[in-house]
C-alpha cells in the first residue's frame, strides 16, 4: 500500500471515528445504552447549515472509499464493515419512530476452521498436561476433537444471541409507509421537514417496541457441538440445521 493510500486511510478512520462516531453521540437525541459507552447515534439536524456540514464529510466519506478501493482493491473491499454500512444522512423527514428488540446472528463457518482451532487447543494442552502431570483438560480438549473429526459435516453453524437490534422507522409524509432503515455504529443523521409532526421522534420508551424475535426453528433437534474454543455463541451442526428446515416445510 502506497503512501498516499496509509494518509488516506489514516484520514478516513479519522472521519469515521471523530467527526462522524463521536461527534455524533455528542449531539444526538438517541443511542443504545451500553455497560461500556454509548453507541449508534441518532442525530437531529436542526439547519440547512447544519445539514450541509453533514453533507460535505458524507461526500469526503464516499471519495475516500472510492479512492481506497480504487487504489488496493485486494486490501480495501467496499463491503468491508469499516466502510459499509455508510452514515445515513436525510432531509425533509416527517417523523422518525425508534424500536428495539432482542436479536439473535447465525453464520455458515467450515468445519475445518473450527477443527484447527481446536486442534492447536489439543497441541498447547499437551504440553501442559505433560510438564503438570494432569490430563484431565487434554483428555476432555482431545475428546471433544474426535467427535468433530468423526461427523459428517463440511459446515457448522454459530449462533449468537443476547444483542440488540435498533430500528428506525423513517416517515417521509404523514400518510406513506415508512421506510425501515437498521441503526449502524456510525449513525442516522436527519432533518426534519417544515412540516413535520408535533412528535416528530418517538424514543423506544414511548413507542411500540419490537417483540423479541423468536427462533423459527427447534433447536433442540439440533446436535451442537461441543468444543473450548472461546467463541462467543453456540456452534451446530450445518446439516442437521439444514434437515430441519427441510422438514418444517409444508409436503
């Protein structure tokens, strides 16, 4: 990576993290309250001028992607977390409902990333145990590690729960249905219209808040895998997740 890259890019975290995070969540009317700090600004541009300061670090945010992924396409992918979702910036907004819910995240992993994960847990164990003369946590690594070895399956599922989802609901006029937009880390920047509602932001303690999403499957009838990898989650198996949802459809 050239040299202007590093500036750009060092530029670009500075414009993600400071002008648009921080200064965000020092001038929103909402975020999701955390144990470690608040996160997820919601901002209410209340000028023209105002917005358009917004406006002109949007654009420097799509010129500096634009540059990056341009210049070191291997290295820089649009689809990266640290560039995509962009900041959500509006104008000319009618009302603005916020929800919260519950939410629960499942991925597709190899089994044999897993598999070498805890093969290196086995090897580091097997020294220990060696130099302490107590087997008893290789035994249990080691077990666990044949049992992946001996299923059938190319992928495992890793399910995590326990976060929480903020929606916004987005109302361009008094009568059309809103436009539902997920809350990112770095934040909904929006101005309302002239003609906006009396109660043009609805916090989630004074609208109707999501349900908390429940699991469309039995997981219960899903083997999970046992394992001592520190992986935040659950992990099971792919092709048993896969024959129950096969089964749950309608003949």
């Amino acid at each position: 990576m050239t040299t202007n890259l590093f500036h750009i890019y060092d530029k670009f975290l500075e414009l993600r993290e400071e002008d648009f995070i921080k200064t965000g969540l020092e001038e929103c009317a909402y975020s999701e309250e955390r144990p470690d700090g608040n996160v997820r600004p919601l901002v209410l541009i209340q000028s023209e001028h105002k917005y358009n300061e917004w406006l002109d670090k949007l654009n420097h945010w799509r010129e500096s992607v634009d540059k990056l992924c341009e210049g070191d396409p291997v290295r820089f992918k649009r689809s990266a977390k640290i560039f995509s979702p962009e900041p959500l910036l509006l104008k000319d907004v009618y009302r603005v409902e916020v929800r919260e819910s519950t939410a629960t995240s499942q991925r597709k992993q190899e089994k044999s990333k897993i598999v070498t994960r805890q093969k290196r847990l086995v090897d580091a164990e097997a020294i220990n145990a060696e130099r302490t003369g107590d087997y008893a946590q290789y035994n249990r690594y080691k077990a666990q590690l044949d049992n992946m070895l001996a299923d059938d399956d190319e992928y495992y599922l890793i399910r995590t729960s326990g976060y929480k989802d903020v929606r916004l609901l987005i109302y361009m006029d008094a009568s059309s249905e809103p436009i539902k937009h997920s809350l990112s880390y770095v934040g909904a920047y929006i101005m309302p219209s002239k003609t906006c509602s009396a109660s043009f932001l609805s916090l989630p303690s004074e609208s109707q808040q999501e349900k908390k999403r429940s699991d469309a499957l039995d997981f219960t009838n899903i083997r999970e895998i046992d394992h001592s990898l520190g992986i935040r989650g659950r992990i099971y198996s792919y092709s048993d997740y896969e024959k129950v949802k096969r089964d749950r459809k309608p003949a």
